[in-house]
C-alpha cells in the first residue's frame, strides 16, 4: 500500500449529517464552522472527521475523538477499518478543501465531489507512524488548553471570592482563621457597612467602572488597506477578522467588540490592531487584569449594554456605565501582583500552542506524502518541546 493513488472514496464512508437537535446534552455538536454547541444524541461515532458542506466555512475540516452530532451544514467522514483515523483526517486536511467547493451564491461541496478526489497513501505502518507523531502535538496543544483553562477559573475565583461575595471581610468580622498572607488579610476591613446597593465592605465605594478605568476606541480598519501579517485586527467578531502587518495596541490588551457580537470579552497577550472594538491596556490603565476578570464575570450585564435597532453597538461610554463596588487601589495592585505570573505562564503556553500547530501544519504535507523520514520530525518536534 506505499505510495499508492487511490479516490477518497476507497478511504472514507461520507454521510450528510442532519438539522440541528437542539436539546442540549453530553455530545458536542458541529456545524460548518466547528463546535457550535451539545447535543443529548449523537450521529457520528468516534473519530470522525467532518467537513464543512455550505457557506463560507465550506471545505473546512474538523476532528472529533469522540462521539458527536453533525448537522446539515457539514458532511460526515467515517474512515474505513484499513486506514488509521488521525492520518486520514489529516490526509484529507492537507488537500485544501475549499478550493473543490463550487457555486456562485451560497458555496457548496458535496459526496460526489468529495468521492472523485484521488489522494497518494503511504504504507499503513507509516500511516500508523505519522499518526502517532500528530497525536503527540495534539495532546501537548490540549495539556496546554487544560492548564490555561485551570489559570482562568483560578482568578476569577480569586476575583469572585475577594470583590465579589468578599470572603475575606466575612471572615473577619466573624473572627475566624483567614487562609490568605497578613500581608493581604491587613487590606481588607473587618466590618461591613449597609448602602443601596447592600451590605459592601467599610470604605469601599459604588461607583462606575469609568471612574476607576476609561477604556479607549480602536480605528476601524477594513480588510482592502491592510497589509496581510500576523497582527490580529480584532474587530466585531469573536475571532480576528483578517491579520494586519503593523499594530496600533501594545499588548496585554482586553478588547471589547463594538459590532457583530457586540460586548465580547477578550484578552490578547500580543499586539493587535484595534479596530471596531473598544480596549484597555497600559496606555489606559495598570489594572489591567482586574479590569478583565471584572469584565468577564459581567459578560451577561455588557451584552444587555447592545443598542441599535439594524447593527447593534457598544461604545467605551457604555462600559464605563457598568457599576462597580471598587477596593483601594492597593488591595487592586495585590490582586494585579498575584496573577500576573499565571497571565505569562498562559501567554508561554499559547506561544507554544502557536509554534506546534504552525509545525504540524509545516510538516503536514510532507508527511502524508512519505517526502519526510518521520524520524527527522520527531526531532523537530522535541527540539520545539524542549
């Protein structure tokens, strides 16, 4: 089986999936632009490779180790029992799908395409081999997820815990033994006082969330005068709308969407080119991390912030209405103290996301065809892990 030609057909069983279930449930659902989200039944079983079937997604491929439900704007890859499951998917990753889709209107690729495409196989050893070596950078990329998954629930508890439901000014005032430094324990009053807006420790304040930060506006720029980089231009969507080759934000920077999906909460830890959003960054303010875990807790009250009756918007004048119980600035600045270094270790792990998806992709067609010896990728590999 080394090196031969064979159709896509001979490789995979294709099945459209079908309309969308809407009872959530325990199986991820996809649609043509990825995981869009559960489902309480599935139809494709494990390790299946899904393709994009309409729209501007079309041709895009997806993986799923384990049972999932697909809808009808995506069509289902089962491999067949000869072939490894990773390797074929990425087999049929590598063969740039979008440029078989036709249709002047609504892009669309079909099972009758998809069958007539031949593609060249190595030998179900290699097979087994490559697939091997993918699954190593997939596993580092997910332990990489995890633990930035684990950094964000752990300040944002902090966040909760300190200014929220104020854990430490209730054990105070109730004598009990405090878990946190004197250092940290002596910022926080041991008595409550009653306001309109409820009980809030003594001396703090109710104000605005502009009266601590401004947030600034980005300059709208649009995909015909950039110069296609790797600079994010972070606009109205969740992720960026085209890359730019200069920035005009220093990072770390929490951006807010103006448009699209107006009031999304995001943090970028490199330079970006703010566009149709508002941000916050040291040009703006030193809290940088409060403000985002203070803007991420309220991600609800900001989307409630939308106006406009065709395009909806959020301007920096609507964040800065967001109330807020505010601190002293120096229980802040221990706040800022103590999760900056999870903030690198995040950004470190991203970096290195970047870097073994940017090499799985280099080595990609290189290794399917069998034109790299999978041993000189594996030293690739662990000089990039090391």
């Amino acid at each position: 089986m080394k090196n031969k030609k064979i159709s896509l057909s001979e490789i995979f069983n294709f099945k459209n999936g079908k309309i969308r279930n809407k009872k959530e449930g325990d199986y991820n659902t996809f649609g043509s632009g990825g995981i869009i989200g559960t489902s309480n039944v599935y139809n494709a079983g494990e390790n299946a490779s899904i393709i994009a079937r309409v729209g501007s997604y079309c041709g895009s491929t997806y993986f799923s180790k384990y049972r999932c439900y697909v809808t009808d704007n995506a069509i289902i890859a089962e491999t067949k029992k000869n072939f490894d499951p990773l390797y074929a998917h990425y087999l049929l990753k590598g063969l740039n799908l979008e440029f078989y889709r036709h249709g002047s209107g609504q892009p669309l690729i079909n099972q009758e395409i998809l069958n007539s495409i031949s593609v060249t196989i190595i030998s179900s050893k290699d097979q087994k081999l490559v697939s091997n070596l993918f699954r190593t950078i997939n596993e580092k990329i997910e332990l990489n997820l995890k633990m930035n998954k684990s950094f964000e629930e752990i300040f944002i508890a902090i966040f909760k815990s300190w200014f929220v439901v104020f854990d430490l000014v209730k054990a105070k005032e109730e004598k009990k033994n405090l878990s946190s430094s004197k250092k940290i324990d002596d910022l926080f009053p041991d008595v409550f006082e009653k306001t309109n807006f409820g009980k809030i420790p003594k001396n703090w304040k109710i104000s605005k969330f502009g009266d601590l930060v401004k947030p600034k506006r980005g300059k709208i720029i649009t995909k015909s005068n950039i110069e296609p980089g790797n600079i994010p231009v972070v606009a109205g969507g969740i992720n960026p709308a085209y890359f730019h080759s200069v920035s005009n934000v220093k990072s770390p920077v929490v951006t807010i969407s103006a448009s699209g999906n107006a009031g999304f909460v995001n943090l970028y830890y490199q330079d970006i080119w703010a566009s149709d959003c508002s941000y916050i960054n040291r040009d703006v303010t030193d809290f940088i991390y409060f403000s985002h875990s203070f803007l991420k807790i309220n991600q609800d009250k900001i989307y409630h912030l939308r106006h406009g009756a065709v395009q909806q918007h959020i301007n920096p004048k609507d964040l800065m209405r967001l109330e807020i119980i505010t601190p002293p600035e120096s229980l802040i600045d221990e706040y800022e103290k103590i999760v900056t270094p999870m903030h690198k270790k995040i950004s470190n792990n991203l970096n290195e996301i970047n870097i073994l998806s940017s090499l799985r992709d280099l080595l990609l067609p290189k290794l399917i065809s069998g034109r790299l010896r999978i041993s000189d990728a594996e030293k690739l590999i662990d000089e990039v892990s090391a």
